[in-house]
C-alpha cells in the first residue's frame, strides 16, 4: 500500500493527494495547488481522464462523478467508490497503488516539476535523485532535504 500517502488536498495535503480529488468545479483548495504546479483546470482532468483510460481507475460509474480517478482516499468512508470497486474485484491495495501512480503522473505533467528539476539540476544535484525525491514528497522543501539526505549519504559512501 502507499505507505506515506497524503491528506486530501481540502484537508492540508501535500500536491500528490490531487490523486484524490474531485474536478475542480468549486471553490476550493484545488485551486491552490493547481497554481503551484502552474497547471491549468482543464490540463488537471485531462491528465486524470487519461490516466483512468489506461488503468482501472477509469471504472466506476456509479461514482459522484463517473469513475473512480475522480475517487476519495480509501481512509475516507464512500459507498460509491467501495461499491464499484467490489464489482471490479479491486482490493484497496490497487486502488491506493494506483492513486500513487496517478499523482505521479500529475506531477510529472506540471511546469513546476519542470522548473523544479532545472533549478536543482543547476546546483549540480543528478536528476534522477531530483525527480524521485519530487514524485514521493510531493513538496519542494521536503523534496530538498530528500535531496540533501541522499548526496550526503552517497558522499559519506565512497
């Protein structure tokens, strides 16, 4: 399971849990974090669109809004989502998995993983180590210690 997956967006959490959320259709603090990765409205349910036509996730249509991308944390209590989930034969693991997957993909598509990993790549900090460190905190502050934490470490290696 998604061992260090985020709180919901409206409850404080970090950029991966728009994994989590629901188009953006109201006032809320989507909005926000669509800024941060400076991505459009329409690029957000794109993405999320897209990614449910490649995997399971574009199931559910007896969802609030059709399938179950557009799903709550499996931690939050939904009968629609866990009813559809039980006529696909989706256990909770996958279906946190993928909701991993699909922040991932969020954060891949947005200009502020671009700029993130340039700014970085310019301090002379390898990519691959900038993007995982991206990708799994889903912030650029913690991302940086991440960063920190692993050239220091593989300094004190050698």
């Amino acid at each position: 399971m998604w061992e260090n997956a985020p709180s919901h967006v409206c409850r404080g959490g970090d950029l991966r849990g728009l994994a989590f959320c629901c188009p953006p259709v109201k006032g809320c603090p989507i909005y926000n974090s669509l800024n941060i990765l400076k991505m459009t409205p329409d690029e957000f349910v794109k993405i999320k669109e897209n990614f449910g036509k490649k995997t399971r996730l574009g199931k559910g249509k007896n969802t609030c809004f059709g399938s179950l991308v557009w799903c709550c944390k499996i931690s939050k209590p939904c009968p629609y989502r866990d009813s559809e989930m039980l006529k696909i034969n989706m256990g909770e693991d996958e279906y946190m998995e993928l909701k991993k997957e699909l922040s991932k993909e969020i954060i891949k598509n947005s200009k502020f993983f671009e700029e993130a990993i340039k700014f970085f790549e310019e301090k002379g900090m390898p990519v691959e180590i900038i993007e995982d460190a991206l990708l799994e905190s889903g912030d650029l502050k913690e991302a940086y210690e991440i960063i920190k934490k692993q050239i220091y470490n593989g300094e004190n290696k050698e």
